[in-house]
C-alpha cells in the first residue's frame, strides 16, 4: 500500500501558516530573536533570545477555546485545521478517522503556572483542567476532539524524535488498514525560562545573545549550541487509493520508516552514529530504495558541537559516493530548534522541497566544518533535479531516539 501526504499544516518561528513558513525558509530568514518577555531579565539567565512563533494561536483560535489549551495544544490546532483544509475537508467516517501528534515535553507552561498558583494563592485557586491541559497527550486529544477521529488516538514521547515518531507511527495505522485518513505531527511550546535555564544549564544552547540570529548555525566551526524553537507541523496522510478516489492533491508520498535507539547515554548520541545510520537504512529498505535514489536530506542538524559531525558522518557512510550529489539542507539554523515539532515542520519542509523541486538554504555558515563531507546548501535555495525523487528527513531525540522518513514526489 502506498501512503501519500494529502495535506500541510504548520505555524512556526517564520510564519503563521505553511505558505509563510516556506516563503520565510527558502528567503533564508531567521526567526530567531531577542526575547521581549519581562522574565527574561528577572531571572538573570544565560540565554535570553529564541524562536518565538511568528504569528499569534489567537489569528486562528477564539480567546475561549484557547483558555482550555496548553499553547502547545493551541499550535498543534492551527496547524491542523491548516492541514485539513489543504487536505479538501475530506468527508470520511469518523471510526476511519486517527490522529497522532506528539509533544516532546508537554504542557510545561499550564504545569509551571499551576504550581505558582498553587504557591501564591493556595490550592484551592488551581483550574479545574490543570491536568488535561498539561498532559502530553493533551494536543492529539484536542486534535482528535476537532475531527471527531475514533480509529485510534497516539502520542509517542520520544524527546525531539517525537514529531517525526507521530508520522511514522500514523503511516503504519493506514498501511495496517486501522484508519484510512491519520493527521500526523508535533507541536513544542517550551520558551518558558525553566526549560532554557535547564537546557543553558547543560550547555546545549547557543549563548549568542548579542547575535540571535545568527546563533543557530548548523555545520559552522563556531556552533555552539542549539537555539530552542516553538511551533507546530502536521500532515494528513491517506493511502493512496483512498486519496485518489476522492480527488484529492498529492503533495508527496510517504514511502518508508526507520526507527532505532542508541542505547548509550541520556543526552549524547552514540559516538559512531550506528544507531542514526541504521535508522536511515531501514528507511530505504522499508521504501525499497537504494542510497542513488536520495536527492536530498534534511538534516537533523541542532547546531551542537558534537551532534552535528555524528549525523554528517552517518549520512556520509549510507549515502558513500552518491552523498556528492545530495543537497544537504540544515533549517533549524532558520527556524531554531522545536523539540518535538521540530520532525514534523522538517517533514513539512521535506515535503515542500520534493513538490518544488527546490532544497531550502542553510544559513550561518561562513566557516564549514572541515570534516564535513557532504554537499550543504548554504545561503540560497538550490534547484532539485527532474524524475522521481527521495529526500529523507532526519530526527533524533535525548535517551537515543533516531527516527528517519523517506518522502517521495507524487
């Protein structure tokens, strides 16, 4: 059964809606800026800058509906009603209908100010949906709830893997035959200062504070860290006879996915990247693709200092030779990096590239890595060849998660 992507959704650090996001991508913008919060001075942290959303929930949402919803959830809902009505409102029954779509981290903001309630004004004060707005699982309920889907609701939690998980995991319910239409993806709303004191903490953001635009840069002999993001991508997935017969636009196919873990260390990937190429090569094998099939990778690439050197040395020993001729794109160096959204926008991204043929840029490289032995778009979008084409969209989480798609042009 092949199952092919039917509709896009995606509200990000470069745009509200999929069309500005990509605009914003291929333009090579960053999305990166300083933060205007009052807690970024209060707390004296180490990093004061982010991938904020360009683009308020509220555009999209009324003030009600908002107030029951983790913003993490409020994104996942802007991307989603995107995505479905790309996807032509499809008419479908509802037990045919899933949904999948993971945060990496949850409902942070709704668990930290329920707890400074608490503090501040007793526990009587807490709201009553303290719970079903923190929970991880809140954005596919509520995602489940507006399509009234009953053939399955899931949300593996697999740190930044987490949203490139939710598609794979969608793409086994349609070729199992559990559901014929699964909305997919991942949202992260976690610019709070506890997570980017935390994340600072372990020195795993950059601390360009008097550059943010430039601190995400994939590849470069000064990266020093990865720059948090927040947003939300999702995608509507059917299979293709399904799509067909009800005339529906084909933006790609989804043609296979590899999964694997390290089984090393809590933060670190393994040193030798075999976790992460084996991930990639069960793609292929899944799509029954070879490594001359690959166009394009959109690259996991967070702008650390060891991760990114891993995954390009992985990429290099799948792809060998060919790897010469794959345009490598790195747009966390745009858009910061989004946790458990960040597989799913890249997925949109991915995409994208195939339906236009054109690979997005990676910004912030003016010194590549001298070990880097792969063929990086830096600066401005570069044009794919005609033919069928294969990219693959890399994402890899803390504990050792390696998820890899393998998208196909329509």
């Amino acid at each position: 059964m092949t199952v092919v992507v039917t509709g896009l959704g995606a509200t990000s650090p470069l745009g509200g809606d999929v069309s500005s996001t990509w605009e914003g991508a291929l333009a090579g913008r960053s999305g990166v800026r300083t933060l205007d919060n009052d807690w970024a001075e209060t707390y004296g942290m180490a990093v004061n800058f982010a991938g904020q959303l360009a683009v308020s929930p509220l555009e999209v949402l009324s003030r009600p509906e908002a107030k029951r919803m983790d913003p993490s959830a409020q994104m996942a809902i802007v991307a989603t009603r995107e995505a479905w009505a790309h996807a032509g409102s499809p008419e479908v029954d509802p037990e045919r209908i899933g949904a999948v779509v993971s945060s990496g981290i949850g409902g942070v903001w709704t668990l930290l100010s329920a707890w400074d309630t608490m503090k501040e004004k007793g526990a009587a004060r807490v709201l009553p949906l303290t719970v079903p707005m923190l929970m991880p699982n809140s954005p596919t309920a509520y995602v489940s709830l507006e399509l009234k889907a009953r053939a399955g609701s899931h949300s593996p939690v697999s740190a930044c893997a987490s949203g490139a998980e939710a598609i794979g995991m969608a793409f086994e319910m349609i070729e199992s035959g559990r559901a014929d239409i699964v909305v997919a993806g991942g949202t992260e709303a976690a610019i709070h200062p506890l997570p980017i004191s935390a994340f600072a903490a372990m020195a795993a953001l950059s601390k360009r504070n008097d550059d943010p635009a430039g601190a995400s840069r994939p590849y470069d002999t000064s990266r020093d860290g990865f720059v948090l993001g927040e947003g939300s991508g999702v995608v509507v997935l059917e299979s293709e006879e399904h799509a067909k017969a009800r005339g529906a636009h084909i933006y790609a196919r989804l043609l296979g996915v590899g999964m694997t873990s390290d089984g090393h260390h809590i933060a670190a990937p393994e040193p030798n990247g075999t976790g992460q190429t084996r991930a990639m090569e069960l793609s292929l094998q899944r799509a029954g693709l070879t490594a001359a099939d690959v166009a394009h990778v959109n690259a996991h690439a967070t702008s650390t200092p060891v991760g990114d050197m891993i995954e390009a040395r992985g990429i290099r020993a799948l792809l060998g030779s060919h790897a010469d001729q794959v345009a490598l794109s790195a747009t966390k160096s745009m858009t910061g990096h989004l946790l458990g959204g960040a597989g799913a926008l890249e997925s949109v991204f991915t995409i994208k590239a195939l339906e236009t043929r054109t690979a997005p840029p990676t910004i912030n490289v003016t010194s590549p890595d001298p070990e880097l032995e792969l063929d990086l778009v830096r600066d401005t979008p570069r044009e794919l060849p005609e033919g069928q084409l294969a990219a693959i969209n890399n994402s890899f989480g803390f504990g050792g998660h390696n998820v890899a798609l393998v998208f196909g042009t329509a």
